[in-house]
C-alpha cells in the first residue's frame, strides 16, 4: 500500500496528478550522472541545454522531443580491428532526458568542440481569461434537459 503523501494530495490542487508523475520523472532522471550538463538562459525567453559529449559524433547522438520531455541519447560504435593496451575511455552509451514546461519550443541543436547545444525558447502563452456566467441551473442539468429537449422533437418527427 503506498502511503505517500504528495502537495498534490490536497483538496486545493484539482486535476494536477499529471504533475506528480513529472516530479516523479525528473528524481529518477536526476540521479543519472552522465554525461554532465548545463542549463543556462540566453537572452530574455531562451534557454541552452549544454551536455558535455567529448567523443561521439553527429551520428552517435540522437535527440528526441515528444509531449513535455526532451531525450538525449548516445551510443558509440566499436571500431573494429583496434587492439588497446590500455582502455581508459569507455565506448559507453547515454540517455538523458529533462522535461521541459509547456511552452517551450525547441530552436535547434549543435555540436561544438565535444559540447552539444540545444537552444530553446519559451513562448509566452497568450491571456485566455474568460468569464463564466452565472445561471440558475447546474450545466449537467442543462445539458441533460437540453438532449431531453431533442429526444422530444426526434420523436415528434
């Protein structure tokens, strides 16, 4: 039985479970020591994902967004027919993930000197701020006397 108790446990927080699975998601990944990273802001509205990727290529990398999360992965192949007397670098292979705020778009990536550099931007959400008018009936009892309504002409047809 999991006892946890969570912010979002309380009454004051409707609908924000998606939420505590994110929190969740950035622990698990924030544990991950490689490869090293920097976050950093560029200008007003963009950030920079900086990760520290000395030895793999353009080919060894892939970066992947999908819904809120970003993932970096790398994997370097074995160059066949090399003989070490001593290996003190890892071919060793990687994924990193962050996951990102809604609004945030990502520009474009580079790799630079062993660094790889993704650029985002985030885009200020519009105002959508509306009023909710007040009636004197609930809107489920509206809706069902509404299809009430319809299901009364239908069979008057």
């Amino acid at each position: 039985m999991n006892t946890r108790m969570s912010v979002f446990d309380s009454p004051l927080f409707l609908g924000f479970d998606q939420f505590e699975k994110t929190i969740d998601r950035m622990r698990k990944t924030a544990s991950e020591g490689y490869p090293p990273y920097n976050i950093e802001r560029i200008g007003e509205n963009g950030l920079r994902i900086t990760l520290a990727v000395a030895g793999f290529s353009m080919d060894d990398l892939g970066i992947e967004a999908e819904k809120n999360q970003l993932t970096v992965r790398g994997k370097q192949m074995e160059e066949e027919g090399r003989v070490y007397l001593h290996r003190g670098i890892a071919a060793r292979q990687f994924q990193r993930s962050f996951v990102l705020a809604d609004g945030i778009e990502i520009l474009g990536a580079f790799l630079d000197n062993g660094l790889l550099h993704i650029d985002m931007k985030r885009i200020e959400p519009e105002n959508t701020a509306r009023k909710i008018p007040i009636t004197g009936q609930s809107a489920s009892e509206k809706s069902i006397s509404k299809n009430q309504a319809i299901d009364i002409n239908q069979k008057e047809v």
